[in-house]
C-alpha cells in the first residue's frame, strides 16, 4: 500500500486534534460501517485466550472505540473490564451496544493516552489491550507518553496486546497519518521489562471488503 488511507473516506490529513476529530467519525458512519470494524475479532480474542487469565483479571482496552471486543470478552466472563477512548461519543455506541447487566463488570474512561488525566490512576493492569490506536501516535512525545502511561498501568507479570499497521500496511487511517510497527520495533519501545510472547501478521478484511495488514504482539511483563 502506499500513502492510501485505511477507510477510503477521502479526507485530507486535518490539523490534529484528535477529540473532535474522533467524535466527529463516530458520528458520521455506522459502527458497522467503519474501515476498523470487526464483527469478530477474532485476531485479539486468540491472544487474550493465550494470556490464560482468572476471570476477575484487569483487562484494559485502550482507544476501544466502540469494538465488538468488549462483548465478546463479556461473554467469556470476565468480570473486571476497563475501556477507554478519548472519545465520548464513541464509548455511548458502545455502551448502547452491552446490556445493562454487562455494564456492571466495565468501567469508561474518556480520556487522551497521549495526554492523559484519569488514567494516571490506572495501576495493577493484568492486560493492556490496543487494536490500531498506537499507530496514530507520530511524534515522540505521543508516543513517550503513551509508553510511559503504558508501564505505569501494567503490572509484573501482566500482558499487553498491541495490534498495529504493520510495515507493509497503510500509511494512513481516517484521514490521519500513522506510524507502522513490526513486532522488533514494539520490543524496543517496551524494553527489556517486557518478554515477546507471540506474534504474527494478520490481514483485517474491511467492512467495503478491502484489506489491511495489521502485526499483532503479545508481551508478557517480567520485570
Ligand atoms: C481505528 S479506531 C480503533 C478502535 C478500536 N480499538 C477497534 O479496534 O475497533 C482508533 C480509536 O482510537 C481512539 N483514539 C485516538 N486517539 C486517542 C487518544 N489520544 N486517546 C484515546 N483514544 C484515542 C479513537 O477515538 C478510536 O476509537
């Protein structure tokens, strides 16, 4: 792929600022319609099932927008499920999509990885969860504060899934420019606290039945 944005919506790459920028896709298209939807993520749901966690586990999905993930983990019965999006309008689809019994065993978070507030107070994470969120993070700084945020939040012993772009995928995603990862490049920015588990490349097939190449890692937390 070339310079090819991930949804086909055409848009130039804007100004950057993401909270309006991300509410305004979730307004704008279905759920169902978007160039990230999943109707069974099936690429996460293998890694989570590797990491082998007791129900009442701390998983944490950053950037969740309004994933079919969080039903799918639900229904698996983990009970202790915080999500995040910097979104607001993103997390009320997905709230509106889990019955109110689920939205017992979930907590929201509206706030910004790169800059973040509320989740300065997320501690003892059992599993960091990111599906194409990382790769919008072009500057340095983004991406350090994303990282540090990142260890502050994990706890030893704990996982992290990051499924980003991979280098022969797109370069660009709703309108934005991103950043592409392979899984040596992840294992750099983690260091050497975090152990490479798995990985693989997966092809996502987009809800307009075009493609994207993802790179999906599962880090195991040691130190
Ligand atoms: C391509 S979507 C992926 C959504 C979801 N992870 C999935 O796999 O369906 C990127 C998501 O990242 C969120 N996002 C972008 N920048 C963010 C930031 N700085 N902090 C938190 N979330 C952010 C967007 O609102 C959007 O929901």
């Amino acid at each position: 792929m070339s310079d090819s944005c991930c949804c086909n919506c055409g848009e130039e790459t804007p100004s950057y600022d993401f909270k309006s920028h991300w509410d305004k896709a979730y307004v704008k298209t279905p759920i169902d319609k978007l160039g990230w939807y999943e109707d069974n993520p099936e690429a996460s749901l293998k890694l989570i099932s590797a990491c082998n966690l007791p129900k009442d586990a701390l998983i944490f999905n950053a950037g969740a927008g309004a994933t079919t993930l969080i039903g799918e983990v639900l229904k698996k019965g983990y009970t202790n499920i915080v999500v995040n999006d910097i979104s607001e309008k993103a997390l009320n689809e997905l709230k509106l999509n889990l019955s109110a019994n689920n939205q017992n065993n979930v907590r929201f978070i509206v706030d910004d990885l790169t800059n973040p507030v509320s989740l300065l107070n997320l501690k003892n994470v059992d599993l960091w969860h990111d599906r194409a969120v990382l790769h919008f993070f072009t500057t340095q700084q983004q991406q350090n504060a994303y990282f540090d945020l990142l260890r502050n939040a994990v706890k030893v012993g704990g996982y992290v899934i990051l499924a980003e772009f991979n280098l022969e995928g797109a370069k660009k995603c709703s309108g934005l420019e991103v950043f592409n990862y392979n899984e040596k490049m992840l294992q750099e920015r983690l260091g050497t606290d975090f152990e490479l588990v798995e990985f693989f490349n997966y092809t996502y097939i987009q809800p307009s039945g075009n493609t994207r190449e993802y790179v999906y890692t599962l880090f195991k937390r040691v130190a």
